[in-house]
C-alpha cells in the first residue's frame, strides 16, 4: 500500500541578525542594530512517520500563505509522486507567483531521500565532489563596512585569502559607486579571482546600466546580473543588453514563471545565463527543469543564495559554475542562510568548495533547539483548508 501525506507542520520563528539594519530595501551593515525576520520550518508527514523538512528564510509570509491553501491537493497524496504533485501545484497556483511550492517541493526530496536511505544528490544522479563557491557581498553601507571601494577591494583580498575563487559585488547601487567599486576590486584581485556585480536591480536608466555594463567588459567581469529597475522582465531590454555588452548577462532571478520564462527569454536571445532557486522556482524539482531548459539551449544556470537543496542541485547539474555563498561581510555577519541547523551546510574548505552533505535526504539536521526558542507560531494542518485554488 502506497504512503499518504497525513499532515503539514509549520513551526514560526525569528532570526537573529546583528549589526544588520535595512537601507532602501536592502539588508546592510550597521552596527549594533538587530533585525529579527521571520523563519520557519516544514514538515510533511506520512501516517507512518516519515518526515521531510524545509527550513525557510525568506519571503516567509506568501511562502506560508501559499503553502497552508496547498493542503488541499497535498493531504492523502503518496509523497513520492512529486513529479505529479508539482504539475498539479503548477496548475493550481497559476494565478499566484508559485512560491510555496518551493518548500513543499524541497520537502517532498528530503522525505523521500529519508524513505529510500540516499540523499537528494544520490537520488538526482548527483556526483559527491564538493562545488566551488563565490563570496557574495552585503550591499554598500555608510557605516565604516563596505563604505568604499577600496572596502570592497581589501574584502576581495581577503576572501581570496580564505580560499574563494571568485567574489560578487552587491554594490552601492548607483553607478558611479559601483563603477568604483569594480574597477578597485579588478584591480586588486582581478587576476586571480572571476568577478561579477549585482546591482540588485537598481538601476533606472538603459543609459546607466549601458554604461556600467561596458566598464565590466574593460574588466573583464564574469558576468552582470539584473541591473535593471524592472527586475530583468523586460526581454527587449535584456536582449539589447545582451547585444550590446560582452559581458554574460544573468537574470530573471525575480521572475516567477519557471522553466517556461526561461525558455522564453533564452529563445529570444534576451540573456547569456539563467537565474533558478530552489527555494521560489518551484522547489528542487523546479529547479532541474531549469537546467534542463538552459543545458538545451547551451548556457549556464547559476543557482540563487544558498541552501542545502542547491548543493544537491548542483552535484547534478553540468551546466553550472559557482554556489552562492552569502551574504558576506568584513564584519563577519551570520546571515540567515547559516541559522537554523545543527551545523551549517555552507562549511567552505580552503579551497574554496562546499561539500554535498551525504546523510539521507538533504543531509541536514534543524537545530530543534533554536527553532523553539525564537518560536512565534506553531500549526498542525491535518484537514485540507479551504483555499480558493482551483
């Protein structure tokens, strides 16, 4: 007899972050201050026992919103047809953005990894050999942190001293600043690390996004990641910039359409290099489709933040480079990618590599301990909620 999912479990709670403030939109260094986000972990359970876990840590209120009307085509489900359960969800949540299906997905891998004794690298085919990894910086802050580019440049040294081998600038968001930055930083590390800049889509102008994107091809960067205010949805844009740069061009990090806008922007020439995640894309599920998509087309994909599910991602997909390491700062901030586990699944060697973790499932354990500590809010959900999905 086939297993059923008998009930979702969401356990709220807050993170820690200290010497972290928010500027125009943006996580930055500012000391003393603390930030508490939300967090939270999912569990999907069968009537025999057998869990699988999420740990969330961002865009937490419509991922939880998403995930409690999804128990509907969840509850009594065999939860190793995710291949079924995914086309169903994709289906149901067409009207939305499809971010909670990302949780549920990764849930849905770390069960079944549990059930048949092997990890998720194990179970997509994956290899065991450690990624290698980029730092990925705070954004800018006027607090004596990265406050200048030579800020950026003395960081750079020193990431490349703990082993990375390559670094990405989130910059001040201003063209000029992140000019500056980059060209502080090729300098000093330009040979001896790949470069890229994520301007978080700050940019307002083709104009300036022009004209920071041919600085980069004097550098020599790596790639140039969604400078755009309209967050990379415009494929004309992309396209022009594509053709206009020599830099790669990586975007749709914040469009939500799945393999099928990648498809989309890769047909019409309009990037060099996909953005997936795990976590908004539709699971770890989600994501292979999109280097699927990509490896069809012959580019890249490069996986957004990090997570244990995008190491086992990564240990099978060829088409791919570095695992984002971050957020990062000369201060030595714990982001919230860290939080949350008995041990951090982002141990980076002297290498500059991550390890797969190879336990079953995803490998890691949640630290119980700090989850009910920070404890905000506790939900059993064993009887589908009405959802309006359809």
């Amino acid at each position: 007899m086939a297993m059923r999912i008998s009930e979702l479990e969401i356990h709220e709670f807050t993170y820690r972050l200290d010497d972290v403030g928010m500027s125009h939109g943006h996580q930055g260094y500012d000391p003393g201050n603390v930030l508490e986000p939300p967090g939270f972990v999912l569990t999907i359970r069968t009537a025999d026992g057998l869990e699988g876990h999420y740990r969330g840590f961002y865009f937490v209120p419509p991922m939880l919103a998403q995930i409690r009307m999804a128990s509907s085509a969840l509850l009594d489900r065999d939860p190793l047809e995710r291949e079924d359960i995914w086309q169903d969800l994709w289906k149901a949540m067409r009207h939305l953005d499809h971010v909670g299906m990302g949780p549920i997905d990764v849930a849905l891998w770390d069960l079944a990894g549990n059930h048949y004794g092997a990890s998720v690298s194990e179970l997509l085919g994956g290899t065991s050999e450690p990624v290698p990894a980029y730092a990925s910086t705070f954004m800018a802050d006027d607090n004596g942190g990265l406050d200048s580019p030579e800020a950026y440049a003395d960081f750079a040294e020193e990431c490349l001293d703990r082993g990375f081998p390559a670094y990405k600038l989130h910059g001040f968001g201003a063209p000029d600043g992140d000019v500056a930055a980059c060209r502080a930083v090729a300098d000093r590390v330009g040979d001896e690390m790949d470069l890229m800049l994520d301007p978080a889509s700050e940019y307002d102008t083709y104009a300036d996004t022009l004209r920071v994107g041919r600085a980069l091809d004097e550098l020599d960067f790596f790639w140039y990641e969604d400078p755009m205010a309209d967050g990379g949805e415009s494929m004309e844009m992309t396209r022009q910039l594509a053709r206009d740069l020599d830099t790669p061009i990586l975007g749709v990090e914040h469009v939500r359409g799945g393999p099928y806008t990648r498809a989309n922007h890769l047909a019409d020439e309009a990037l060099d290099l996909v953005r997936a995640d795990a976590h908004l894309d539709g699971g770890i599920t989600g994501a292979m489709k999109i280097a699927n998509v990509a490896e069809s087309f012959g580019r890249d994909v490069e996986l957004h933040v990090g997570g244990p599910a995008h190491l086992h991602c990564m240990s099978a997909i060829r088409n791919t480079n570095y695992y984002e390491h971050g957020l990062v700062h000369p201060a030595g901030i714990e982001w919230m990618s860290a939080q949350g586990f008995l041990e951090s699944p982002e141990h980076i060697d002297d290498d500059g590599t991550v390890p797969i973790p190879d336990g079953p499932g995803l490998g890691v354990e949640v630290d119980w301990d700090f989850v009910d500590e920070r404890l905000t809010n506790h939900e059993v959900i064993d009887e589908p909620l009405v959802s309006g999905l359809a």
